[in-house]
C-alpha cells in the first residue's frame, strides 16, 4: 500500500493532517514528531508573562491523528531520505513524505549564549520564565524581533500588574525594534509603545558575549545585574535533521526547496514551514499562516504525484518585501505592519492570534 508521511507536529504538520485525511481510507497515513502535541507558538511570550495558561497553546495531537486517520509514532526524526527517513534509530519507508519540522534557536556562534541564556521556542522554555520573573532583578533580552519584542512588552506589562520592580533591557545590533521588517513605522509604534512600558532599548550594538547575569557587547560594555537572566530571541536556525543528499542542505540547516517545495535533490520528500529555505528574490517570511500556506500547497502537489500530474510552482504571500504581521503587547496593544509602509496601532492581531487559537484547540481537543 502507497504510504504518506507526515514529519512534525507544529503548523505545517497538523496543516499537512488536515490537508490529507481524506487519502487515508485509500492509502497508508503515519505522522512522525518528536513530541505528539502542538505547541501555539505566537503566544509563547505571552505565556511566558502568565497571560495564558499552558493547557491553553499546548494540546495532544493523538486523538485529532485518530480522526484524521493518521497512526502517530512519537520519535525525533534523525535523518531523511528519499524515500526513507531514520527516526529514533528505525528506518520508515514512504512514497511521499511532507516534513515540517521547524526550527530551533540560533546562537550564532556567540560565546556563552548557549550555556547561559533561555530561548523562547518551547512550553518549557515558556514556563522557565514564568517562574524566574519572581525571583530575579532583571531580565536582558537579546533580539528586538517580533518575539523580543512581544517578550519585553508582556514581561513589563506582568511587572506592573504585580508590582515588581523588575528592570527590563532589549538589546538588538541593528537600530531599531523590529528593523527586519523594513518598516519604519512599524519600528517607531514598538519604540514608543516598550518606553512607555519603562523597557530600555540597547539598540546598534551587537552582543559579543553572554555571562550568567550579563551581557557583554561590542564597544566593551555590559548589560545586566547581579540578580539578571538572559532571555535569547536573536533568530533561528534549520532543524537538527542530516539530510541523504547533499543539495538540499541550506545556510544556517534549513532545508533548500525548489519552487515546487520539494527539497532540492529529492524527488519524494517535500518541506514546508519554518525548516524550509525558499530561494527567491523575495522569500516567504518564517510565520504560521506560511507555514500554512505552504503545507496545503505541498499537499496539493502530492495529490498530484498520486495522479500522474506534475507538482505546480509555490507562489508565497507573505514576504520580506511584502511583510503583514502582528506585533503584540498584551490585548490591548498590537502593531500592524502592512508592507513596508504602513503600520497601525490596532487591536485586530489579538483578535487574530485568540481567533486561531480557539480553532486549533477545538480541532485538537475535540
């Protein structure tokens, strides 16, 4: 029997499920990940600062895969083929396969960042935070991107609802919050809005060192305190995969595709979500609704292979020249960033976010 693979359980993933449950009565179903739950993302930081519970953006993905047809096997993927992939030491043979296996935090070679900062990508790394804001002075947060961003703004929004004193730094080597993004405006709403909120803003330095309560960077000076801990939001890298064919490893690991989301190389294995690397003069930004995007279309590609049709070009809708992205602090401030200039002050993205939270809780818990 024919058998499709699904790799991953974050939003590609459980997209990919969704996408293909009809072909389950026809054909053999299996979804590799290395953990049977989905993690909400987007509100990590919001978790972080205790405005969610963990029950509320971390759901089991057993019983959906039931429904859907899909028999779950709970083991890392280690190596993919064409063809095959190794997870937890035992070879899975597939016919296709879609893999959305994220991404993970990238430290970018900085001495001592690994060892003494906390990432945000996990529930885990969530719930360390929680539980640190209590007991320590300050908190130094490396990476003014969206993630820092909405990091500082719902740390210093929890400390004013408790009454901490807790001091708050983000650090960022380019000038401004959210300068990725190209939007002006949109850097000048997330200034004004963190200030307000009493977050002191180390922009155009780059950090060259992390210490247990500290932060050294470039111009020899050094952030933090003697009772501080150090947040890491600075970027990610590509999964911890190896890869059979040597033309689909991209910079930084990700996963090189071709236009049709295949990875390069490979004939059977397509890659969706945050793990793959688009090449294009204006390549999709690494968010969920991509990373949604692109499961339906590998889906639909794959669909065609188990028709004799020819898989068709991936066109990407949110991009580095054309980014849309909400930027949340809290409920009730939100920026909206829409292409390269125009930004708003709106409350939409938290109206957003708890909208496809509550759908994908209902469709996991179900």
């Amino acid at each position: 029997m024919t058998r499709i693979v699904v790799v991953g359980s974050g939003f590609a993933g459980v997209e990919a499920v969704a996408s293909l449950s009809s072909l389950c009565d026809r054909y053999e179903c299996i979804w590799v990940t290395a953990r049977a739950q989905m993690v909400f993302l987007p509100l990590l930081p919001a978790l972080a600062a205790g405005r969610y519970r963990v029950e509320e953006v971390f759901w089991s993905i057993e019983s959906y895969a039931r429904r859907a047809g899909f028999a779950v096997i709970e083991k890392p993927v280690e190596v993919l083929g064409d063809g095959w992939l190794v997870a937890g030491g035992e070879r899975i043979d597939y016919d296709y396969a879609i893999a959305g296996l994220g991404a993970r935090p990238a430290f970018y070679g900085v001495p001592g960042a690994a060892e003494h900062s906390i990432t945000l990508y996990s529930v885990e790394d969530a719930e360390t935070i929680r539980k640190l804001l209590d007991r320590i002075d300050g908190l130094v947060i490396v990476g003014a991107g969206p993630v820092g961003v909405e990091l500082a703004g719902e740390v210093a929004l929890w400390a004013r609802r408790v009454g901490s004193p807790l001091k708050i730094w983000l650090i960022d080597m380019l000038s401004e919050p959210l300068a990725l993004l190209g939007n002006q405006r949109a850097s000048e709403l997330a200034r004004e809005l963190l200030e307000k909120l009493g977050v002191e803003l180390v922009l155009g330095r780059r950090v060259v060192r992390v210490a247990e309560n500290h932060v050294e960077l470039e111009d020899g000076s050094k952030v933090g305190c003697q009772g501080c801990a150090i947040a890491w939001t600075a970027g990610i890298g590509g999964p911890d995969v190896k890869l059979e064919k040597d033309t689909a490893l991209g910079k930084a690991g990700f996963i090189l595709v071709d236009e049709t989301l295949r990875a390069k190389g490979y004939r059977r294995l397509y890659v969706a979500g945050d793990a793959a690397s688009y090449q294009a003069q204006c390549p999709p930004l690494k968010l969920a609704r991509e990373a949604i995007r692109m499961a339906r279309h590998a889906v639909s590609n794959l669909r065609a292979g188990l028709n004799g049709g020819k898989p068709k070009p991936y066109k990407p809708f949110i991009t580095t020249c054309r980014p849309l992205l909400g930027v949340c602090i809290g409920k009730a401030d939100c920026i909206l960033a829409l292409g390269k200039n125009i930004a708003l002050k709106t409350r939409l993205p938290a109206w957003y976010h708890e909208r496809v939270r509550r759908a994908y809780q209902s469709r996991l818990v179900a």
